[in-house]
C-alpha cells in the first residue's frame, strides 16, 4: 500500500494511519529508468520527491562542466525538500527552480512526487502533521551532518571502508555487496576521483580486508576492516 511506503520515509515515520491516508491522497507516483532525469536544475519546482526502488543521483554541474554529486538517494529517502520549507512563499512563482539535478542511477526507480501546492495546503490545514515531521527532518540533518563529517575528518581510505561497511549492513546478513552504481559516481560521492578509489580499493584488498570481483566486493575481516575506520 502507498500509506506503507510513506511510513517508511524518515520524516513520515511519524504520522497515524489517518494523516498517511491523508497524504497518499495527493501524492504521484513515478517510475525511471537508468539515466532518466528527474528533473533538471532549470525545471520549475513542482515539489519534493521519495525514492521507492533504485538509486537516485543528486548532482550539479560546475561552470567548468565537471560533475559535483551532493547526494546518493536511497530507497524510502526523500530529496528536492529543503526548498519547499525554506522558500515556503518563493517556490510558488515561476521564477523558482530546482536547486541541483536529479537522475535515475538504476532500471525500474520508483519514485513518489509530493506536489508542493498541495503538500503546503494539508500543512496549513493540519498543523500536527507538521509537529511530527519535525522529529524526522532532524534525523535527516543528523544523517547529513555524518556525511559531511566523513568527508572532512577522514582520509579516503576510511571514507572507502565506511561506504563499504555501511552498504553491508544494508545489505543485512550477507558479507557481500554489490555496486550498484559506477565508480565514477561512486569516486564523486566519497570526494575522491576514480584513479584513487580504485587504488584505495586494491590497498583494502592487499591487506586482505575485502576482496574485489567487478562490482562486488567481500568483507573478509570484518572486524579488522571496522577497526581501520574508527
């Protein structure tokens, strides 16, 4: 059911079972396929967006063309919200915009658009919706906040362990994990640039942490590869 996807959403998570039927109401859904656009950051703003299935990539594009990724969307996270709360008034004119791209990283995305004109009335309307979702949006901060710190307080070779162990514990009881996204997007996401990642990948595999077959990696010591990061 739609109100049981929405549950799973962070900032959802905690609504009853009325308000979820409430807002499956007006929400669409949407499926991509690898390389779609979502939306472009010259696209006007029609409302924020929930990843059902797939990866969703969020990125711009520098002045000197070269691809900056902000974000990795996965399943049952959200992207494109920040401005509906943060120009409640300004995203309803036409000169406002998407503030970065979004593209379909895997076949079969599932997504589900939350209209902003209709997302802005229910909030009016209902005003305990809105107390409840303030829990969820700060899990997402706290969930940004990490990232940022990953990227700033560790050296690549720990940003790559981390990613690797984060994804296994996604990955539940298997000691395996597969790419699901190409190493140069991946390299862009950990700041890094392709050439390193794969040289910090072979060092974790020289060190007998993981080994690499293609786009599938082995945890073969976990606990010395949990070590490493701290």
């Amino acid at each position: 059911m739609l109100s049981d996807n929405l549950k799973k959403v962070y900032i959802f998570s905690g609504l009853d079972e009325t308000e979820l039927e409430t807002l499956s109401k007006i929400v669409k859904q949407k499926t991509f396929n690898k390389g779609d656009i979502i939306f472009f950051d010259t696209e006007p703003y029609l409302g924020f967006y929930i990843t059902v299935t797939g990866l969703v990539k969020i990125y711009k594009i520098s002045k000197d063309g070269k691809e900056h990724i902000l974000h990795l969307i996965s399943p049952f996270n959200t992207f494109a919200e920040v401005p509906l709360f943060e120009n409640f008034n300004e995203i309803f004119e036409d000169s406002f915009r998407y503030p970065a791209n979004a593209m379909a990283l895997e076949d079969e995305t599932r997504v589900i658009l939350i209209p902003g004109r209709q997302f802005r009335e229910l909030l009016e309307k209902d005003t305990k919706i809105c107390i409840k979702m303030v829990s969820g949006f700060a899990k997402r901060l706290r969930h940004m906040n990490h990232h940022i710190e990953e990227l700033t307080l560790k050296d690549v070779t720990r940003r790559v362990a981390g990613y690797i162990l984060k994804e296994q514990v996604n990955a539940k009881e298997s000691d395996s994990i597969s790419l699901n996204i190409s190493k140069n997007d991946l390299a862009a996401y950990l700041g890094t640039i392709p050439e390193t990642l794969s040289r910090t990948l072979k060092k974790l595999q020289d060190e007998e942490m993981i080994t690499v077959d293609g786009k599938v990696i082995r945890i073969c010591d976990m606990d010395k590869l949990k070590d490493f990061v701290v």
